[in-house]
C-alpha cells in the first residue's frame, strides 16, 4: 500500500485544521504538510498535530511546508477559500473562491508534478471544474468532495431514524453540492432490502429526511460559524480511499463526459476511488424523478461555471 504525502492548502482555517487532525490519525497517512497565507497559524497547527501523534500507533509527520514540497503522486486537499456566512449561498462565495483557486492550481501547475488534486472549498462543483480544465492533470485525478458530505448526513439520518448502523445503509445524495442535491432514494438499501420494504420505513419519512439533510449545513453555519468535523471525517475517508487498489464508492464530483447523460460540468454521483484515482460509477438506477432533480443540478452549476469562464 502506498502511503502518500498529503498536502493542505488553507490548512490555518477551520476545515483545512480539522482535516489535518483527522488525517494525523489514519495510519495511511504518514506525512502531512499545511500550507496557508497564515504561516504562523500552520506552522502552529503542525507542532501540536505532532504532539497529538505522540500517543499513536504510527508515525506521522506533521510540517508547514510550500508548493515546491511537491511530489509526483502526492495528494493535494483545496480547503482554502472565504467560509459560507449565515443567510449566504454556496454560490454567493463563487467569484471570491474561484479567484483563490486560480491562483492556488497556478502555483501546483508550476511543479510540474503528477499529483492527486482533492478540492473542499466552495461552491465545490464549480471549483472543480475550473481545476480540472485549468490544471493540466488528467481528469481521474481531479475531483471535488461533491455531495459525500450529504451522503454522510444521509447515513446518519436514515441511521436513527431506522435504528440501523450506518454500515448497513447503501443510499447516496446527488448532484450539486448546494440546495439542487437530493437523495436518490428509489434505489436505496438498507441491509440488503429496498428502502421502500425496510420494516419501518414509511413514504411519509422521505420529506423529512429530505428537510434534514438539506437544511443540516445552514444550521450548522447559524450556531457555529461553518462545518468542520463531518467534511474533515469525510476527506479522510476520500484520501484513504486513494491509497487502495480496490475502489470504493464515494459521491464525488467528477467532469462528466456523457456519462448520465450529461456533459461539461463536474457534478456529485457514484464514483469508484482507488489508487488509479477517480472514475464515474456510470448506470446507477435512477428513478425520472431523480434524473430530472439531477439534470436541474447541472444546469445550476452550469450556469455558475459559465460566469466565470465567460
Ligand atoms: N465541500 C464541503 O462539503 C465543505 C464543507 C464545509 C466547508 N466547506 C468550504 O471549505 C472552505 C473553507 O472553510 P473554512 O471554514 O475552513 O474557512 P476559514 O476561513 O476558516 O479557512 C480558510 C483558510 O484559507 C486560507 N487561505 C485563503 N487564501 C489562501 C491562499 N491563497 N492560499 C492558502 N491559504 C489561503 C485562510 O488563511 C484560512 O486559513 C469554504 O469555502 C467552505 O465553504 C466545504
């Protein structure tokens, strides 16, 4: 198994940190390097992340470091960016953060390296995309965390509300990682059985937990300024999934080349990400409804794409 170096650019801020910490822990990971326009604040984050690995079972390497650090295969996680504030949309962010990006991929593009390239900022989808076309690294190395963050909400919710491990939930969140996503419900499982037939699932949950998983980042953003333990679990996750031959399933945001029949967007569905990076999970049965909630998210992203690159 090939354990990478992990770099996070916006490693000062709240996601950036908490990402950092839960990587610190996964003995995948053995080297981290912060990278922010704090330098003091990652160079800070670094020393205590080594004195928390002081009591692990592994090794691992916390430092503030620059982009010259950078190595061929070397995953590189985009936290930084202005936060959400409470009433503003994703989209609202959108000219600020793209503007951050640019100059971020610019600097990665200058190495040269082979890297893995794992965007966190918002509005993510958006992000995304501008990354893929404007880094010159293949698309299966460049991708969004999309809406697995949603699909953990998802988990969660169906969790409690079924009285079932969350191991035991298959069901994804799609599309845009914004107010368009939607759980692709109709081909959801639980343990094996259509959500429809679990034993105590009624029609009646579905807007519930539609409204929960939803409205979960807003009031998140209202009590506590942003969100930073559930995506920081999440990208863990991501980049673990990176280090494996085998795939594993993660809604994240990938360049669309027809698959769904869609094109020109990068999106969250069903992908396979493994050591050979990310691949769309094409065919995953969707009922009209969720094709037509999907087609509606990717042309709400379009949109926000097209007055950037316009
Ligand atoms: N994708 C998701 O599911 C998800 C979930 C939560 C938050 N987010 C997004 O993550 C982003 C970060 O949120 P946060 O709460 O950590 O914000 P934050 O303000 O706490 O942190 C942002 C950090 O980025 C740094 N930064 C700014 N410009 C930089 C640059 N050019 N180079 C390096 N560092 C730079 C800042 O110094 C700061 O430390 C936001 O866009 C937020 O919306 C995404």
């Amino acid at each position: 198994m090939y354990k990478p170096t992990v770099f996070i650019i916006g490693a000062g801020g709240m996601v950036g940190a908490t990402t950092a910490s839960a990587l610190a822990f996964k003995e995948t990971v053995s080297n981290l390097v912060l990278i922010d326009i704090a330098e003091e604040l990652v160079e800070a984050h670094a020393t205590d992340l080594n004195h928390a690995a002081g009591f692990n079972n592994h090794n691992v390497h916390v430092r503030s470091g620059t982009y010259e650090d950078l190595h061929d295969n070397d995953i590189v996680i985009v936290t930084c960016g202005a936060p959400q504030k409470p009433g503003q949309t994703r989209l609202d962010l959108l000219s600020m953060n793209v503007k951050i990006l640019r100059s971020v991929v610019s600097k990665i593009k200058q190495q040269g390296k082979m890297v893995y390239l794992l965007i966190v900022a918002n509005p993510v989808d958006v992000l995304t995309y501008v990354a893929i076309k404007e880094s010159g690294l293949p698309k299966e190395r460049v991708f969004g965390s999309g809406t697995s963050l949603d699909t953990a909400r998802l988990r969660t919710t169906l969790a409690r509300v079924l009285r079932v491990h969350t191991r035991d939930i298959e069901a994804y969140v799609l599309g845009e990682h914004g107010d368009s996503s939607f759980p692709a419900l109709s081909s959801a499982k639980i343990g094996g059985v259509a959500l429809a037939d679990f034993p105590g699932f009624t029609a009646e949950m579905t807007a519930t937990i539609d409204q929960d998983i939803r409205n979960a980042a807003y009031k998140i953003v209202a009590a506590k300024t942003a969100s930073k333990y559930g995506i920081g679990a999440v990208v863990s996750q991501l980049v673990e999934a990176l280090t494996y031959n085998d795939s594993s399933i993660f809604t994240v945001s990938s360049l669309v080349e027809g698959e769904y029949g869609l094109s020109g967007v990068a999106i969250g569905l069903p992908c396979l990400i493994s050591s050979q990076g990310v691949r769309i999970l094409d065919h995953y049965p969707l009922s009209d409804t969720e094709k037509q909630k999907l087609n509606h998210s990717a042309d709400i992203i379009k949109a926000a794409i097209n007055e950037v690159t316009a």
